[in-house]
C-alpha cells in the first residue's frame, strides 16, 4: 500500500472513531440543537469518504442522512477498515 494510503486509511479511521465518540448518549435531535455537533459529523463523514456530496451541496446536507450514516454506518464500515491497515 502506498504510504500516502495508509494515511488516509488512518485519517479514516480516526474520523470514523470521532464521529463515534460525538454521538455517545445523544439523538438525532440534537442534531436540530447543536450546530457544532452538526459541522463536527459534517467534517468526520467528509474524510471518512462522502466528501464529494458534503463539499459541493453543502447548503443541502440532510442531517438525518448524516445521523443515519454515522450511526448505522460507520459502526459497519470501522472493523472494515481497521482490517484493511496493513500489518505493523
């Protein structure tokens, strides 16, 4: 893997755990109540890898698509890109 793979793959990986850590004992809800909640998800769904549709409809983002992403997908997606680092 190309060095500079494998540091996405890591930025990937600490975003995916960020997104994790912001949504512990909170609802999407808070979503509508918490506006940094919101740009922090934003950010951390951009790097995981939605960055195309974040960036350029960003006056358009759903923030039940972001809640839903987070807290159904990354779940998925983690273990799936931990396995994915090469060996150390």
């Amino acid at each position: 893997m190309p060095p500079e793979d494998d540091a996405r793959l890591r930025h990937m990986i600490d975003a995916a755990r960020a997104a994790r850590r912001f949504i512990a004992g909170r609802g999407p809800a808070d979503l509508d109540a918490d506006e940094m909640l919101v740009f922090a998800l934003v950010r951390a769904v951009e790097i995981i890898g939605m960055s195309n549709r974040l960036v350029h409809a960003y006056f358009d983002v759903d923030k039940a698509i972001v809640w839903k992403a987070v807290s159904e997908e990354v779940p998925l997606l983690l273990p799936l890109l931990l396995q994915a680092l090469p060996p150390a």
